[in-house]
C-alpha cells in the first residue's frame, strides 16, 4: 500500500511537471515520516525512496541511526538553537532556518564538527501567526547574513503555505516564494544559490510543482494520517 502510495504521489508530481513544461527529474520528492515507525520507512525505502523528511531532532537521530546510511535526512521543522548539535553531522538539509541566532548556532557545530552544512531560509509568506518563518521583506537580509558565516551555504527558499480546502489558494504563495528566490538569485551573493525551493505539502504539492517547486514534502499522502501516542 505504501509504495502504491508513493508512486501515486510520484506519478503525480510528473504530471504536475509535464503540464507546467518542467523536467520531472528537477523535482524530488521528501517523505515526511515523522511520528511513523521505521518499519514503514524501510518499506518506502526498499520501494526506492532515499529522501525522508523529519519534524523532530529526536525522531531524525533515532532513524539515522536505525535505517542505511544512503539516506538523506532533511530537518523541516521548527530547529531550537540548543539541539542542533544533534543534526548538523546527519541532516543533509536543514529547511527551517529562521533567524540569524539558528544560522550562528548552526555554523558554530558546523565548524566545531568539521562538516559543511546546507541550508534554507524559511520564509513565512502567508504571514501566518501560527507559523515560523521570516518575514518577506526580511528574508533578503537574513539570506546575506547567514551566507557570511562559516561551515554552511545557503542553497534556496522553504515556505509552509496554509492549510487550505482549495489548493489553488496557495498558489500566490509559492509565486511570491519563487519570485523572490529569483530577486535573490540576480544580486549573485557569494555562499548563496537559488537551486532550492522547498514548498508544497500533501494537499498542494502538485500546485507547488506548477509554480517551481524542487523539494516537495509529503507525508500523509504517503503514509496515511499521523499517528500521536499519547
């Protein structure tokens, strides 16, 4: 069922890129697989998938250790400065930077443990209260600050758009993210590329794609509805 799943996501998306005139190999899918067991990972694994997405430090270090090494691990959720200690040696990709304090936090591991880090700036575009993310007008700046500092580079944009009915209303968030990754792109910033565009979840990835999505996150089209222990 998983891997159905996951193709079914897969097939999507190349539609999505076929229809929008983009090459399907420029979009890769990241299952989300927070709270499920890894059990279920390596059967998405076995089926192919080598991109997992995490929201929890915990659950991140705990699968890595568990599951092969090929895997690239990418942390989107919210990233409290006093754990990422725990992850800039394992996460291929850090979504959720924030803040000029998590990007100084991120470098200082980063060069205490000899290791390059790449990471996003995430954008809060909707301006949602509820969610993480600079500012629009502010994310300029924090892209030239956090791109100074040693041991990471900067490599693109991630937003969450709002959870919506109609997944077309998303569609001028993930415009507005795309155009201002490419505002950023012509100031050729040194330690900053563009590449990235981590937008689109389950219920609009397929809008996302339309709009210049390389990274989409899908969890519960994958793996069914969220499991929390109480």
């Amino acid at each position: 069922m998983l891997a159905d799943n996951y193709d079914l996501v897969k097939s999507n998306i190349e539609k999505a890129c076929k229809d929008s005139g983009r090459d399907k190999e420029d979009v890769t899918l990241i299952a989300v697989s927070k709270t499920k067991p890894i059990s279920m990972l390596q059967e998405i694994y076995d089926h192919g998938c080598r991109h997992f997405g995490e929201n929890k430090v915990q659950e991140l270090v705990e699968k890595y250790e568990a599951l092969p090494k090929d895997i690239k691990w990418h942390m989107i959720g919210h990233l409290q400065r006093n754990k990422v200690k725990y992850i800039v040696d394992k996460a291929a990709l850090i979504h959720s930077v924030d803040s000029l304090r998590l990007a100084e936090e991120i470098s200082k591991e980063a060069v205490k443990k000899q290791v390059e880090v790449d990471i996003l700036i995430e954008v809060n575009v909707a301006m949602e209260e509820s969610k993480f993310g600079t500012l629009l007008e502010e994310s300029e700046e924090l892209v030239r600050q956090a791109a100074k500092l040693p041991g990471i580079h900067v490599k693109g944009l991630m937003t969450i758009a709002p959870y919506v009915e109609d997944p077309e209303d998303n569609r001028q968030y993930f415009a507005q993210l795309r155009q201002l990754s490419v505002d950023i792109s012509e100031k050729n910033i040194d330690n900053v590329s563009m590449d990235i565009l981590s937008m689109g979840m389950s219920g609009d990835y397929q809008v996302a794609v339309s709009e210049g999505a390389t990274y989409v996150r899908v969890g519960t089209g994958i793996f069914g509805e969220r499991q929390y222990t109480v």
